[in-house]
C-alpha cells in the first residue's frame, strides 16, 4: 500500500476514533445526573454543621448504593418539603412535622424509610437563665424563642405543651421569637436576647457536651413528655430496588463497628431502625390542634 493512502487510512482511523470517544463524553455526560444521588435535610443547625455531620454518612452510602451521592442544602424547612416534591432532591432529613407537611403537600407520596432508634421517644427542653422561672406556667408575660415555625421538637410539640399546659404562646406570653434553628435559640437566650427558649434535646445535650453553652448559666427547667420525630424520607414512587439498598445500608449500620461508630455519633443515634407514616399520626394531631395544619 502507498504511503500516502496509509496516510489517508490513518486519518480516517484517528477521526473516527476522535469522532467516538466524543459521542461517548457526550453520552456519558448526559447520563451523570441520573447517577447522582441528591440528598437534602432541614436546616435545624447552621448549614456548616449539616455538612460536617452528613459528609461521612454520603461517602458510607456512595458504596452502598453505588451512585455519587451530593447533600444540597436548602435555605429553611419548607424548601426542604419543596425540593423533594419537586424532585430537586432524592432523600431528606425531615423532622416529624415536615414529614407530615411533605405527606400533605404531595397527597401521600412521601415514604419514610428509617429513623434513629432516639426518634421513637424525641423529646424538647425549655431553657433559661431566669432564677424565677421553673414551670411552663412562669413564661406568663415573658419571651420566648421557638426554632424554626416547621420545626416539631422546636416548636409544634413546645407549643403542643404550652397549650396543654393552659398558656396560649400568642397571647399569654410578651413576645415569641423564631430563631431558625436550635443552637441560634440557645446563643438568644444565653445572650438575653429572650427570656427563655425551646429546643429539641439532642441539639442541647450536643452544645452541653461541647461546653458551648454553660448549663449552670443556662438551664433545663422542662422537659416534654416523648414523642416520634425524626426521619429519612424520600418519594413513594422511588425505584424499589433503590429504596431497599438505602434501608438496607442505614440498618446495617452497627455501633460495633468503628467506622460505623463514627457515622452513627455524628447522626447522634445509637441505631437506625425502620419507620412508618402511621408513627406520625399524633404529630399531624398536634400540628392541627395547634392550627399550624388546615384539614
């Protein structure tokens, strides 16, 4: 063969391999978001700590479902409800009260899948620096400080307790607050900015054991009874076989395990278990007993 149909043969070759390796970038690059897995959850710590509690639990999942898993976050709750619906994202971090308002919101296609064994019996705490204030029945003409309004162990079971308790937040007390999450209603009522607050308890035993807040300074004066909060949801209509690898790797998690051990001390669980929509029923209760959910 002459040497310039080789030439003529080798060009062919060298584009059309060109050509091919092209059409699979392209290829490939369309089809990368269908492999990423967007995970979300509700912002009630500052959003560097979300990152920070999450990172180790993406990269544990990555494996075990065999995708590329991103935590996006979002601005407050409702986003949160939002981006799952509107499938911005995949898998959310709710709290009690914004599962219920996904379930509502989506007509009942949202699924929880599993919850800390920690969320069977959540409770919130009352917190001050006021010597005079001991009982829910002392913030009579006093501030207060709830989380976030979406917020079940900030706010919708406080003020589930507050009612019982025969105090109407909106009328009995001075002035209510919304910080937008737990540890900013903690830094309110250190700084005197209220005269009390409310928080869920895992968030105050987190900043005690930490020593950034001072529980001699600022102390525990009520305790709320249990109740079912937490969970990781994602849609109904979400591939089975997905579905299962997720449950499948949350459960398998075990405190035994070293790496495991860390993953589980950043979610501040001992375990996770599986969980139901049913679990949540008192929860929607309360939220339409406080009127912060229409029916």
């Amino acid at each position: 063969m002459k040497t310039s149909a080789l030439r003529t043969l080798k060009s062919l070759l060298t584009a059309s391999l060109s050509a091919g390796l092209m059409l699979a970038a392209a290829h490939a690059q369309a089809q990368s978001p269908a492999q990423v897995f967007r995970v979300s959850a509700i912002p009630d710590e500052a959003p560097t700590e979300l990152q920070r509690k999450f990172k180790p639990l993406g990269e544990y999942l990555e494996k075990k479902i065999g995708m590329k898993v991103e935590f996006t976050p979002v601005t407050d709750y409702s986003a949160s409800v939002e981006a799952l619906i509107n499938k911005k994202v995949d898998m959310v971090w709710f709290g009690g009260f914004t599962f219920i308002q996904a379930k509502d919101r989506s007509k009942n296609q949202i699924t929880p899948l599993v919850q800390r064994a920690e969320d069977e019996k959540f409770r919130s705490v009352f917190i001050t620096t006021h010597k005079d204030i001991t009982k829910l029945e002392d913030l009579k003409g006093k501030t207060l400080s709830f989380g976030s309004e979406s917020s079940t162990s900030g706010h919708l079971m406080p003020r589930s307790y507050l009612l019982a308790a025969k105090i109407n937040p909106d009328t009995d007390l001075k002035r209510i607050a919304f910080s937008g999450a737990h540890d900013a209603t903690v830094a309110a009522v250190a700084g005197g900015k209220v005269d009390a607050g409310a928080l869920n308890i895992s968030v105050w035993e987190k900043l005690v054991g930490e020593k950034k807040v001072d529980p001699a300074v600022v102390r525990v004066f009520y305790t709320t009874p249990g109740y079912y909060d937490y969970n990781w949801s994602v849609r109904t209509d979400m591939n089975a076989d997905l579905k299962k690898k997720l449950s499948d790797a949350f459960l398998s998690l075990d405190a035994k395990n070293p790496a495991d051990k860390a993953i589980l001390d950043l979610q501040r669980a001992s375990k996770f278990i599986p969980t139901k929509a049913d679990n949540y029923t008192a929860i929607e209760a309360a939220a339409v007993n406080a009127g912060l959910l229409k029916k």
